[in-house]
C-alpha cells in the first residue's frame, strides 16, 4: 500500500553554514501508512516541530524527499506546496490558535471556503464535524465562551475541515489538565478512526504514546522505533 506520508533522508538545519548554527534532522527516514496513527515521542528540542513542519509542508528540508500519498512534494512551487498543504495535511497545534472574532462553526468553515468549497456544503461539513467531537451545541460560540478542551476540539475539526488524507499533531493535548487531556484525545481517536485518515502525533505523554498503533522515537536528527539499535 502506498504510505499516506513518506519521509526519505530528510535532513534539516537552522542557520546552515553560519554561527548559530543547529543540525536539527540528519536524515529522517518515516512512513506512514493509511489509517495509522504513529507517535512521535522525543525530548523537547529534539526537532519534532521541525519534522512535522517539514512533514506538513509548512517548510522545506534541506535534503532528502517528502512524499504524500505517493507524490513527492520536494519539487513544487511555493503555489503548488500551498495548494497541496491545504488539501493533505491537516495540522493541531498545542494551542488550538482559532479566529477569535468568528464562532466555531466559521472556524471550521473559512479554511474550506479559502479552498474553494462552496458555502452551503462548506456549513454543512463543519457542522457534521462538531457533531462527531460533540460540540453540535456549541457551533455558535465563539472561542471565548469555550473551555480549552472545547476550543481544541474545534481545532480538530478545523484541521480535518478539507479532508485531508494525514493529520499531524504537535502535541495536540499537552496544554490541558490531565483529565482534560485523556478525554480529548479520545475524541481525537475516534475522529481519526472514523475517517481512516493517517496521523502523527508528537507528544510527550507516554501513556498517550501508548494508545497510538506505533511510536516512533526521533534521536540525535534520527528515527528509531522502539526496539531498534
Ligand atoms: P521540538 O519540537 O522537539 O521541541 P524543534 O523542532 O522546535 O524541537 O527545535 C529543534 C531545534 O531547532 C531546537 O534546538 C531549536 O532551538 C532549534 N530551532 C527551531 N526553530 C529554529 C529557528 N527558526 N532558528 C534556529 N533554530 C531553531
């Protein structure tokens, strides 16, 4: 089966060639197959930003290919790259970031509209999504009247608002409570359960870590799966 994301000798440095400068990825090597959710377990600075960010089209490597649902990404132009990010890589941060002057619902919707989605169809989505997060009672609020979990749940839907075919999540709940924490990602599985989509998800949590089909350790710039020398 062709992997829903590849990355082949990936490497990446910060300042490259002048003082200051930080080797990140030294030749990252990482598939992903459909429907797989894989964590990305490192210490902080160890670059797990950097990969995803690479992974998600939001940078470039340096060297080595970028490959999403079998297409290579390291050639495009800046056009084609944004076209491409808005449709296979759905991204969460820590912190959910939304649009605090729209509701949740125009939160989910705008980056479909910016996709060319008519309105109407765009509405419809991301009113079926915050249903699946259970949030179809709070589609008018705006970010101010949701508690962090809440906010972050609609940062999911947004992420999956384009039904992109890879989510990439850089520690989608490490801002929360712990209780917080175990719920939302729960609802984060299921919701990447039910639409077969592929993730990788850095955290730090190793219960968390736990509960994902796979984990992956990255090491001085390197993958290493557990196990592996
Ligand atoms: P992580 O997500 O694992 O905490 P990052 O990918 O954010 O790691 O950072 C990896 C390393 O690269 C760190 O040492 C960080 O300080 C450095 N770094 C990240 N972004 C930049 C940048 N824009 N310029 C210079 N150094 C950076």
């Amino acid at each position: 089966m062709t992997p829903a994301l590849e990355l082949r000798g990936v490497e990446k440095a910060y300042n490259r060639g002048r003082p200051g400068e930080v080797v990140v990825l030294r030749g990252v090597d990482l598939a992903v197959a459909p429907g797989e959710v894989v964590a990305l377990v490192a210490p902080s600075g160890a670059g797990k930003s950097t990969l995803l960010h690479i992974a998600g089209l939001l940078d470039t490597a340096d060297a080595g290919e970028v490959r999403i649902g079998g297409r290579a990404m390291g050639g495009p132009s800046d056009r084609a790259r944004t076209g491409a990010r808005r449709v296979e890589a759905g991204f969460v941060y820590q912190f959910p970031h939304l649009l605090r002057e729209f509701s949740a619902l125009e939160n989910v919707v705008l980056p479909q509209l910016a996709n060319g989605v008519p309105r109407g169809a765009a509405a419809e989505r991301a009113a079926e999504l915050l249903a699946r997060v259970g949030l179809a009672g709070r589609a008018g609020h705006r970010p101010a009247e949701l508690s962090g979990g809440e906010q972050q749940r609609v940062a999911f839907c947004r992420a999956l608002a384009n039904a992109p075919r890879l989510l990439l999540a850089d520690e989608p709940t490490g801002n929360l409570d712990p209780v917080t924490s175990d719920r939302v990602f729960a609802v984060l599985m299921d919701l990447v359960r039910g639409t077969g989509l592929a993730a990788l998800i850095a955290t730090h949590n190793l219960e968390l870590a736990a509960r994902m089909d796979r984990i992956v350790r990255l090491e001085q710039g390197r993958i290493i799966a557990p196990g592996a020398a």
